[in-house]
C-alpha cells in the first residue's frame, strides 16, 4: 500500500491519485497522494481562483467523490 505524501497514510491506490510534482533529470518526480490530500489540493486551487463554498464542493464531489 503507498503512503500519502501530504499526510503520510496508508492508503489504497484505488483511493489515491499518482501526481507528478515535478521533472528530475531522469524523469518525472512521482508522488502518490490519499483522495482527501488530492481533494484539499484541489479545494485550495478553486478557492484561489475565487470559486464560492458552494461551487467548490460541487466541483470536488464531481472530480474526486468519497
């Protein structure tokens, strides 16, 4: 079982998200994320970009479900 980069739980990879964070030399830099850690990943992102409460959780139940 990975574990969560962002909160470091073990978490099953069909209830996770692979994400490149970045590009190495040799390849990309792979990390594996728990779907909670994506969906604050993605809820921060919405907020910035000046999404209401109400739309980032329609939009986060849409993309990334429970």
């Amino acid at each position: 079982m990975p574990v969560c980069h962002d909160c470091q739980t073990n978490a099953e990879e069909a209830k996770g998200r692979w994400v490149i964070l970045g590009e190495k030399e040799d390849g990309f830099e792979w990390v594996f994320m728990c779907i909670q850690c994506v969906r604050d990943w993605r809820k921060r992102g919405l907020e910035r970009e000046g999404y209401s409460i109400l739309n980032v959780k329609e939009i986060l139940d849409k993309e990334y479900p429970l």
